[in-house]
C-alpha cells in the first residue's frame, strides 16, 4: 500500500470513528486503524502526514472520553430512575401490608 492511498485510508477510517457513538464499531474500527499504523514504518510520512495523524489520535481520544462521560451519565440516570422505582415499589406493598393489617 502506498503512502497516499495508506494517509487516505487512515483518513477515511477517523472519519468514520469520530462520527459513530457505537463503542463497539468503534473498538473495531480502532483495530483496524491500528493495523495501518503498523504498516507506517514501511512507509516513509512527512512531517505534516505525522502531525495529521496525530491531531487525529487526540480527536479521537477527545471523542471517547465524551462517549464515556455520556455512557456514565446514562448509567447514573438509570440508577436513579431505578432506585425510585424501587422506592415506589417498597412503599406500594409496605401500603398494601398496612391495609391487610388493619382489615384483620
């Protein structure tokens, strides 16, 4: 694979990753990203190829600690919403104990 045709996979690949929010298509897509980069040393980059590259690896890294912040702020809604549920649950049958107790 040539230079150009290798810069415009990488490209294309970071593209497609900065645009998805799946993580798991994600982690796929960074595998075989990461299976072009290996091929670089073959490969002799300028300096502006290099920098691109890794302005890219910090976008990258950017965009997934963004996925994470969102992923754990789901996670805490989810508790939430879970523990009020639970507490709406607890009370409904603790209710329903005290009205079979006082019909007795």
């Amino acid at each position: 694979m040539g230079r150009d045709e290798l810069m415009n996979k990488i490209i294309e690949l970071d593209t497609r990753i900065l645009s998805l929010l799946d993580p798991l298509e994600i982690s796929r897509l960074i595998l075989e990203r990461e299976e072009l980069l290996a091929s670089i040393p073959e490969i002799k980059l300028g300096l502006e190829d290099a920098y691109n590259i890794a302005e890219n690896n910090n976008k990258i890294m950017c965009h997934l600690k963004n996925i994470e912040a969102d992923l754990k702020r789901r996670l805490r809604d989810v508790k939430y919403y879970s523990d009020i549920y639970g507490n709406y649950y607890l009370s409904s049958y603790k209710l329903r104990d005290n009205l079979l107790s006082k019909k007795v």
